[in-house]
C-alpha cells in the first residue's frame, strides 16, 4: 500500500504528536545524556549527518554523539569499535542515542517507523529493488529493526525493508512500535558480529560474488 492520501496524513499527525509528546516525556533523560556525552567526549554533543530519506530527499539526522574523533598516526579515523566509547556503548545499548531523533520527526523528514536512513554514498551501490525502500518515509525503528536489527547481513535487512514498503499499514506501525519497545528492553541485535555496528554495505554485487565463485 502506497504511503498516499489520508492515510499518509494520519501517519505523519500521528508521527509529529507522538514526537512532541516523547521529547516533553524524556527531557530530562535527553539533559542528563547531553551532558554525559560532553563530560567523556566533549563538543559536539550531537552528531548530524546528511541521509536520504523519501524518494532519495536528504534531510539532516541528528543523533547522540557516540564516538570519539580518535585517529591514527596518519590522520585517519580508527576503526568504529575503537571510537566507540563506554558512553556511547551504554547510549548504542539502551537506543537512548535516537532520542535526538525526535526532532525530525517534528519536521516531517523522519517517521516512527519506516526503513533506517542509512548513508547518501549508498545510494548508487542499490539495486532497483534496493533502492525501493525509499518510496515510504524513512523511520527510527522499522521491520528490520525487530527482526534482527545489526544482527542481520545487508541482504536480509533490504528484504525486510522492501517487504515493509509492499505490506505498509497503520496497523503494522503500530505492531513495529510495540515489538520495538521489548527489543530495546532486551538489547537485541544491537551490532553485527564482529563490528561495532554494521560493515559497510559495498553494492549489491557482494551478495552475487560468493556464489559466482562457488
């Protein structure tokens, strides 16, 4: 089902009301993270990146901060896992880090629920199928979040996306909302074995590559 219509409009009232409503709520978990990040990593508190969202619109996400800036002798960053900090695991751990993230929903760039923004220089690494989960809004938790979060290869994660663009309900919103909420209590998924969060989605050839050598 297309996100069109009445129905779109009742998903982003929906959305923006819920957003308000969780940032009057969390205020002071936000001050109190705000100043945890300041205190182990110092400025800036938030971390803000451009992410496509809707047919490929980027908007700016903004989220808690939860790596350091530390580089190597030749002035690249390190690895994610030797950034992240004790701070930021905790932040990573609890979702607390996507609270900032309320503020895009309040602008409309943002859903509660939709596909994961993922990064702009992965746009032209889809396939056409792929790139299909840009045809709803993107979202803070989704179908791939509680069906596995980082704990799942880049393969599975677009089939899920893509499947929640074709089966795209208010009512299975509101299933993803209440999954979320015992993943988030139990920590499920929160990274990919071997990485702090997720490896870097290289195109869809890599998923066609093993099987061409085997």
């Amino acid at each position: 089902m297309k996100q069109a219509g009445w129905r779109l409009f009742v998903k982003v009232a929906c959305d923006r009301a819920a957003a308000a409503a969780g940032l009057v709520v969390t205020a002071p978990i936000i001050a109190a993270a705000a100043v945890a990040v300041r205190a182990s990593m110092g400025a800036p508190v938030f971390f803000r990146q451009e992410r496509p969202g809707r047919h490929g619109k980027t908007f700016r996400v903004v989220k808690f901060r939860t790596m350091s800036n530390a580089t190597d002798a030749e002035g690249r960053l390190l690895p994610d896992e030797q950034r992240l900090t004790l701070v930021g695991a905790w932040l990573r751990s609890s979702s607390l880090d996507e609270l900032p993230q309320l503020f895009n929903v309040l602008t409309g760039d943002l859903s509660l629920v939709g596909p994961r923004p993922l990064l702009v220089r992965y746009l032209p690494r889809y396939s056409p199928e792929q790139a299909r989960r840009h045809e709803v809004l993107p979202g803070i938790t989704g179908w791939a979040q509680i069906n596995g979060r980082n704990a799942i290869d880049w393969n599975r994660k677009f089939e899920l996306d893509v499947w929640y663009v074709d089966n795209w309900s208010l009512r299975l919103d509101a299933r993803i909302l209440w999954r979320t909420l015992r993943a988030v209590l139990l920590r499920e998924g929160i990274s990919s074995e071997g990485h702090a969060t997720m490896p870097e989605f290289m195109g869809a050839r890599q998923f066609d590559e093993p099987r061409a050598n085997s």
